[in-house]
C-alpha cells in the first residue's frame, strides 16, 4: 500500500514538475522552484528508501513468526501426547499388582 502511495506521490511530483517547467511564475524564480523540486525529490527517495528497508524488515519478521508457529504447533502436539501418556499411567484406584501391571503395560503398547 506503501508503495502504490508513494509511486502516486512520484507521478503528482512528476506533473509539478512539468507543470513548472510550462509556467513561469513570477513569484519565484526558476531556480527557487527547480531547488525545491530537488529537495522533494531527494524526500521521496528518502521515503523510497526507507519503505524497502521496512518491507525487507517486515518480510524477516514474517518469515520467523512463521517458524515460530510451525514449532509452536509441534511443541504443542507433544506436549498433548505426554499429558495422554501420564494420565495412561497413572494407576487406577486398585491395589497395585503384577497382574495390573502388566494390563497397563498392555495398554500401553
């Protein structure tokens, strides 16, 4: 969005300066005008500039929030996994022998 203002901004820049080069104004003089041309000129590269270095910024910050949530994703699986695991092996309110045991071993496999 940045940029489709900014190639909006340039096009307008680039009629003014037409617009100058035609009229001649009597209030200032042509080498008043073409030194703030200038000056805008520099601004916008300036902006231009500073938008890359933003969308180059913003693509990295992107690319890690990403990785941040494939691994979120993944941490989060096993984290659920070993809840399930832990709570398969709890034993149950009975007397704790070789025969139940081996149930829950069984269970487990």
């Amino acid at each position: 969005e940045l940029e489709n203002q900014l190639m909006t901004k340039s096009e307008t820049l680039g009629e003014l300066r037409q617009s100058l080069a035609v009229n001649d104004s009597t209030e200032q003089t042509p080498e008043a005008q073409s030194l703030g041309i200038a000056e805008l000129c520099e601004m916008m590269d300036s902006t231009v500039s500073q938008v890359a270095q933003l969308k180059a910024s913003m693509q990295s910050i992107l690319e890690q929030w990403r990785a941040y949530d494939e691994i979120y994703a993944e941490v989060s699986l096993m984290t659920t996994r070993y809840l399930y695991c832990i709570e398969q092996c709890k034993p149950s309110g009975e007397e704790v022998s070789l025969e139940a045991l081996k149930r829950q071993v069984k269970t487990l496999q």
